[in-house]
C-alpha cells in the first residue's frame, strides 16, 4: 500500500468517525445551511463588496477581495485542477453516505470552502476583531461542515484553512505596502 493510499485510508477512517458519533438529525439540518456560506466564495466576496461602501472599512473590503482573488486563483483555478483529488464519497473503500448536498464535480484538494472563508475571517480578525470573531466562527462552521457533509478530506480542510490564512496575511500586506507606495502613508 503507498503513503497516499494509506493516508487516504486513515482520513476516509476520521470521516467514518465523524459520522458514526457526530450524526444527527439537527447537523444533517444545520451544516448543509451553514456550508452555503461558502458556496463560489459568494456571502464572503459580497461582505467585502459591503465594506468598500464605507470610508472607515474600505480598505479591509479591498484586503479582503485581494485574498479572496488569490485563494480563486492558486486553489481554484490551479491546485484543484492540477492536483484532481476525487471526492471522498467517490473513494474506493468510502462508506455509502447519502449526501446532504449535491455531488460536486471539481477536485477535492483544497476545499474551496475553506479556502475563501478562512481569507475572509482571517482579514477581518487583523483588521476589526469584533467583526473578525464572528466571521473567524463562521468560517470554522464552514471547514467542519465540509467534514461532516462527506465532501472533502481532512487534509483538504487543513490545506484551505492554511492557504486562507496565508492568503489573507499577503493581502493585508501588499495592500499596506501598495497603500504607502501611493500615497506615502501609512495605512491604519
């Protein structure tokens, strides 16, 4: 057996797991909802979009469509393509599940999901705390739901998470640095 078929046996076992203690008539109801928070990046892109309304919280709604922009581009459009991890529910050796959502077609690796609602959570924890933690919430709702709903593995979750983060540190950054490179000051 490989590493990969080997790690693909613990992680289908961790998701087994999930469902044998976790499921539930209230969570069978309550992560199919909360993982629409996800769906193509739309709530977050659209609580960016809300931000650039406002003088005070423009620059966060940039920052936060700068990660949202890279997460698109470097998990989406190349490492889900590149990469064509099947879904675990389509796994040789994956439990029969029903699903609670609708089968999806692109590659498992890295949760798309995960990926934009970490960027968004994370941009808003360094710029506004008090809108931070409850997004940072949400977006962990997200990543376990995810989990729970059979569609990703666990390292999926944790490659978006940790690609989410890392993106909204760069977009925090180069938006900083572009800020004081036009205007010649700093950004709060």
């Amino acid at each position: 057996m490989t590493f990969l078929e080997q790690l693909t046996a613990i992680e289908l076992n961790i998701l087994n797991w999930i469902q044998d203690v976790f499921s539930c008539a209230f969570l069978d109801w309550f992560f199919p909802l909360i993982t629409k928070l996800g769906d193509h990046g739309i709530f977050w892109i659209a609580v960016a979009v809300i931000l650039l309304f406002f003088k005070k919280t423009r620059a966060t709604g940039i920052m936060m469509g700068v990660a949202l922009l890279s997460g698109l581009l470097v998990g989406n459009v190349t490492l889900k393509p590149l990469i064509a991890r099947i879904r675990p529910y389509d796994t040789v050796g994956a439990r029969d599940i029903t699903l609670l959502v609708e089968r999806l077609t692109d590659g498992s690796f890295p949760s798309g999901h995960t990926l934009a609602s970490l960027e968004a959570a994370t941009v808003l924890v360094i710029r506004d705390k008090r809108l931070g933690i409850p997004a940072m919430i949400a977006a962990i709702l997200v990543a376990l739901s995810r989990l729970y709903l059979y569609v990703h593995f666990p390292t999926d979750v944790l490659a978006g998470a940790l690609l989410g983060v890392l993106f909204a540190f760069f977009a925090v950054w180069i938006v900083k640095f572009v800020w004081k490179k036009t205007t010649g000051k700093e950004l709060q």
